[in-house]
C-alpha cells in the first residue's frame, strides 16, 4: 500500500506532507500562518509563471558557471516549463498577503519546482538528498532578488494586457467620433452652457485621453524591466558567482523573450520600490481620467424627460424595483467603482512602498497584490465599457441641435461680429424674456439673417475662424 504521506524537516521540527501534495513543509507553515485575504498564489497565474521563469533562468546561469550539473539542471527547467504551461497551479497554496518579504511565495515555488523535478528524475516527493528546494533550486538566489524580479516580469505581462484592452477602449470611442462627427452640441463648462462644439469633438476627446494612457503604459514599461536578479540578500550578490548577475538576465530574456535591464546599482535596486509607486501612480491617473469619461457619460444621458438627454447609452438591465421603466447607467456606475478602489489601492501601495526600511521593503507582498488587482479590474472594466457601453451609445441630434439654438452660449459665436456689449445685452434680454439669440439679435438689427445664418454654421461654430466682418 502505497505511502499516504511523508515526513519534512525545517529549522521548527517537522511536520506530516501528504505524498499527493508537492509543496513541502515551509509552504505549509505559511498556509497555516497566513489565513488573511483567502485569496491564493494560485488566483495570480501570471505570477506563478513568472516565478518558474526566474527559476528555469537561474538553472541554466548556474549550469553554465558550473555550479549546478546538467541532469539536476534539466529537471528543474522541465519541471519550471511544466509550471509555465499552467500546470501545477493548484499546489500554489500560500496567501498572496504574507509576512517575510515574500520568502513564503519563493519558497512554495522552490518546493514545487522540486518535487516535479523529482517525479521528472524517477524519485518520489520529499527526497531532497537528491534535489533541494533550497541547495539546487534556489541556488545563488534570495527572496530579495527573486520575489521582487518575478513580480516585475508578472507586472509586464498585465501591463501588456491592459494596453490591448485599452485599445480596445480608445478604438471604441473614436469609432463614435467620426459617427457623431456633424452632430452639434452645445459645450459646457461648470455645467453651465458654454459655446457650440460637435459631439465628435467631444468624443474624440475621450479617445485622446485613453491614448494618453496607453502611452504612458508603454514608458511604464520600460522601467518595470529594470531588476535586481543577482542581487541576493540586500544587493552584495553573496553567495553568486562574479559573472552570474550578467549571465542571469541573459537567460531571463532568452526564457520570457522580453527585455531586461540589471539595476545599475543592486543595493540601491533591492530596497527601492518607487519603481511600483510609479506604476500605481499611471494606475491611478488611469482610473481618474476614465471615471471623469464615465461622469460625463452619465450626465449626457441623462433624463431621459428631465436631463441632458444628448445621447442615449445601451439599456443593459431594469433599473428599479419600484419605478416601472427606469434603465440606469449601470456599466459607467460599475467602471466608476473599480476607478475608485485602483485610487485607494494607490495609497495602500505608497505607504507600503514609504514603510520599508534598511536594505529592504517586506511590504512587497501587499503592493504586488494591490497592483495585480487594479490592473486586473481596469482591464476588465476596459472591455465592459468599450464592448457593453460605448459601442452601443446612439446620439439624439435634434435634442442636441434643439439645446445650441436655445442655448444663451451661442451669443458667443457671435462676439466678433456684433461686439462683446451687444453680445451681453442680447445675453440679458435672452435669459430675462426666455426668447432665443437668434431671434433678439434678428429683431434689434445687429446681423442680417443670412449672416446669422452663416455664423451660425456647425463648422464656423466648432473650429477656430477670423472673418473681415469681425468688429473686434
């Protein structure tokens, strides 16, 4: 009958592994230690592959210095392809909010790595006189290195996500831009009416801003792929050989295809995480431009009767229990709540980045996970936006057009043609008799009707002009 379960030893004593688990028992420990968020390494499978990348590459930097032999070398990196190919995940077990500077996620990864190495070779689990977690897998490694360096490479393959999705995104609403490309509007300012513009303007505006961000993604990037691998315990590069950091983050991009720059300084490197301040910070500036876009979403949609009612968003659920026809914004209400928490995940992660000390921040656990959470969320509500939002939104033109002529703004269209007095006093006399622009200005004689139609045009309206019968 074969062995329901194994013994392993730590520097605490020992303790009981079922032969079916292939964690060990420092994993286990932290299992037990680390009953916070409930939410499991195994949810986050970007950043279990990213950990078995740094692992196959510090195999294979080993090997070729001689330090790790070819059969113990090849198992490990079978066994971290195997990780990478999304198998094994469930034997990730540890609480992603940790004590240890994250020493319980490198751990789990070392165990695990291990024993399908193991079962690669022919042995059973636990024996570590043959592979150890400790000896062999983390070989010329820490947790300061490895933990910090594998959540970087995590946060490249978000970030690369959430640039596609706001693609997505951007895509959407310039497509509505050139659909409401001729649909005049009136523009507002302190929600008070301001001058004309179109509604393509307006539009195309939004898909600029998500632009912005896709940009300043991409610079994000690049400093993401900055690491401290080689770094070991505090920077020094004790216990590595003095060609291993080099050698290292050559394997790094030969394993994930991706580019990696070593940290010019690694003590420096190994206590500093502004590099994910930085990031929270786009995070943040992110979901405050897109919850202001979701803001103005509500506000011309809103009414139907009694709001702006300049456009009309997709009608996705029942609005009320009680009040019979009512449809709600519900997707922009749902973007504004993820905006929201990206906002507070950002101070979560700057007092955990300003709370390090020494060589080293041990908050990195909480501030990796704050960070895959709100890039997860915008991503999601990226799409739910695009997809269930903006890609269904039809304008009411004559509702827009209906709110310009009635609008006391358009007297400023016609500033430089009848002078900024007569402007206010047409101005006045519009909002004290509730009579239109259009008409005062007719009967007091100020433009003929044929020029006040043709000042009055949507493109002499919404674009910069200089006529020879401006009076100013």
């Amino acid at each position: 009958m074969a062995k329901e379960y194994r013994i392993e030893h730590d520097l605490l004593g020992e303790k009981r592994i079922s032969m079916d688990s292939y964690y060990g028992i420092q994993t286990l420990r932290a299992k037990d230690n680390f009953s916070i968020s409930k939410v499991n390494l195994s949810q986050f499978p970007k950043l279990i592959r990213a950990l078995a990348q740094v692992k196959k590459a510090c195999a294979m930097a080993n090997n070729e210095l001689g330090l790790l032999d070819d059969k113990l070398c090849d198992a490990i990196c079978s066994a971290c392809d195997e990780i990478v190919a999304k198998k094994y995940h469930d034997q990730f077990i540890v609480d992603v909010i940790q004590g240890g500077a994250g020493t319980s996620t490198n751990m789990n990864a070392n165990e695990v790595i291990t024993n399908v190495a193991l079962e690669i070779m022919g042995y059973e689990k636990g024996r570590y006189d043959i592979l150890h977690p400790n000896n062999h897998v983390n070989m010329s490694q820490s947790t300061n290195d490895v933990y910090p360096t594998a959540v970087r490479l995590a946060l490249y393959e978000y970030l690369c996500k959430l640039q596609n999705k706001m693609q997505i995104l951007k895509d959407s609403f310039f497509s509505k831009a050139k659909e409401f490309n001729d649909i005049i509007k009136m523009g507002r300012t302190q929600l008070q009416d301001a001058v004309p513009m179109t509604l393509g303007q307006e539009f195309n505006s939004f898909g600029l801003m998500i632009e912005d961000d896709i940009s300043a993604i991409e610079m994000t990037k690049r400093i993401v792929a900055q690491m401290n691998l080689g770094a070991t315990a505090i920077g020094t590069g004790i216990n590595t050989d003095s060609k291993y950091a080099g050698l290292v983050k050559e394997k790094l991009e030969e394993v994930t295809n991706r580019p990696f720059v070593t940290a010019c300084d690694l003590v420096k490197a190994t206590q500093d995480t502004s590099t994910f301040v930085q990031v929270s910070g786009v995070m943040k500036s992110i979901a405050t431009k897109i919850s202001k876009i979701c803001n103005d979403l509500r506000l011309l949609s809103s009414g139907p009767r009694t709001g702006i009612n300049e456009i009309n968003l997709p009608k996705m659920q029942p609005g009320s229990s009680i009040m019979p026809g009512k449809v709600n914004p519900v997707i922009p209400e749902v973007v504004n709540q993820v905006a929201f928490q990206v906002i507070g995940h950002d101070i979560t992660i700057s007092l955990a980045s300003e709370g390090g000390q020494l060589q080293l921040n041990v908050f990195e656990p909480i501030i990796a996970y704050n960070l895959f959470q709100s890039i997860t969320m915008m991503c999601n509500a990226s799409e739910t936006l695009a997809f269930k939002c903006v890609d269904g939104i039809t304008a009411n033109e004559q509702r827009c057009k209906e709110l310009v002529l009635n609008s006391i703004g358009l007297v400023t269209a016609l500033n430089p043609y009848i002078g900024y007095q007569n402007a206010t006093l047409v101005a006045k006399e519009a909002l004290e008799t509730n009579r239109s622009v259009y008409d005062i200005v007719l009967e007091k004689k100020l433009l003929s009707k044929e020029q006040l139609d043709e000042y009055l045009k949507p493109e002499n309206m919404t674009h910069p002009t200089y006529s020879k019968d401006c009076k100013l």
